[in-house]
C-alpha cells in the first residue's frame, strides 16, 4: 500500500541516493557534468548535512509502497529573502520508474496541503529548461519570475512558480 510519512534518520540514504540517481538522469542536459559528479562525490557529506535537516526540522516525507521508498518531498519557509512570508517546497524526487504514475501529484498535494496550515502562498524553484515545470503547471503553478542559480562557474535559468489557490 502507497504511503506517505515523515521520513526518518534511517532513510536519509535513500532519500539522497534518489536524489543523485535523479540528478543523473534529469539534469544531464541541464546542468554542467561536474556539478553533477561533484553530487555523487559528496554522497556521504549530503547524508550527513540531510540526517541535520531531517532531525531538526522535520520538512521532508517519503513516499513509500510496501515500505519500499521510491520518491520523497521536502518543503517549509521559503529560502529566498524575496519570498520570506511564503512556504516552499524545496524538493520532490521519485526514483525514474515511478515517474507518470501520479506520485508526484500526491506528493504535490501533500506538501500543499501542509504548507497551507502555515503559509498563504507557495512556491516552487524549478530550473526552467526542467520538463517538471509542466507538471507544476498541472499543479496549479504559474511562473512568477525568472532568477539564475549559480553552479559553478555557470548561470542557470531558474523559474519560480506560484501555487494558485
């Protein structure tokens, strides 16, 4: 059975090995090829900075099925100065082939549903030439402006979306 939970110290490999897998295959033509080595390199300092998050703060779910995790979701008060009074969700990764299944919509859902106890507003930071912003889209996102992230020595279009009520 699917099931959505806080996610606990013990999970945090996994939650970072979805990450990078998913690093991997999204980002390939998105993001320079040593940023994204750099992320499997650090594998055991990402664990260790993620089980802090995980332990303090409590932002991050996975969503599992047959206590097998196969996606998870991150999200809380917004990081951009700009956005200060707006929840955010920070991340959302399935492992590849549970992608198109509606997972990601139930973990969209989810964090919706939780930020709304707290915020007025959402968003979402998506690196624009991300296919996922076409699923935020469904989800009731409109992009609201565009901002650069900096990987490296490289600029990176970033769009941020806005969850419509």
């Amino acid at each position: 059975m699917v099931n959505i939970r806080q996610a606990k110290i013990e999970d945090t490999e996994k939650i970072v090995d979805i990450n990078i897998n998913s690093w991997i295959s999204t980002y390939k033509d998105i993001v320079p090829k040593d940023v994204i080595e750099k992320r499997k390199t650090n594998r055991n300092e990402i664990i260790n900075r993620w089980k802090k998050k995980i332990e303090e703060d409590q932002s991050f779910y996975v969503i599992e099925d047959n206590q097998e995790i196969f996606g998870f979701v991150s999200f809380g008060n917004s990081y951009n100065e700009k956005y200060k009074d707006y929840g955010e969700i920070y991340s959302l990764y399935l492992k590849d082939n549970y992608c198109g299944h509606g997972y990601g919509k139930k973990l969209i859902e989810f964090a919706i549903s939780k930020l709304k106890e707290k915020y007025h507003n959402i968003i979402v930071c998506c690196l624009t030439d991300n296919s996922a912003i076409n699923f935020y889209q469904k989800q009731g996102a409109k992009p609201i402006e565009n901002t650069f992230k900096k990987y490296d020595d490289k600029k990176l279009k970033l769009t941020i979306l806005k969850f419509e009520k």
